[in-house]
C-alpha cells in the first residue's frame, strides 16, 4: 500500500467514525434522550465495525489521527515525496 491509500483510509474511516458518533449523540437527544447511552454505545461500535471492515486492508484499521501520526514517528508509515 502506498501511503496515499493509507492517508485517504483514515481519513474516510475517521469521518465515518465521527459522523456514527455524532449522529447517534445528536439523534438521541432529538428523541430527549429516549434512547439513551446503550444506542449511543452500540451505534459508535457498528459504525467502528463497518469502517474497520471497509478500510481494513488499506489501513492499518485504528482510525485514530493521534496513532496515525504516532506510526509515522515510529517508522511504521513511510514519509513518501509525491510528485504532481
């Protein structure tokens, strides 16, 4: 995998994550609260288990910018030079 692949993964996988968990947050107060934090809970979980099924063989499937760049100072991701 080129680190293009990897990048734009992350990048789709994190907002999917966010949207998943914005989403319920927001929907469920829209219902006051009806639902509670169990939907809240479960929905982070199948929208993390959707991108992770999605992006798992271009990422490394963390979804996390904070690891994503603890991988590059590790030596995991490659800094490559990208030429237009």
């Amino acid at each position: 995998m080129n680190n293009l692949q990897i990048f734009f993964a992350e990048i789709i996988g994190t907002f999917g994550l966010v949207l998943a968990a914005t989403g319920s947050i927001v929907y469920d107060a829209k219902l006051e609260n009806m639902l509670g934090s169990i939907f809240v809970a479960v929905i982070h979980f199948v929208g993390l288990a959707i991108v992770v099924y999605l992006f798992r063989k271009y990422s490394m499937a963390h979804f996390n910018p904070a690891v994503t760049i603890g991988y590059f100072l590790a030596g995991y991701i490659k800094k490559a030079i990208m030429q237009i």
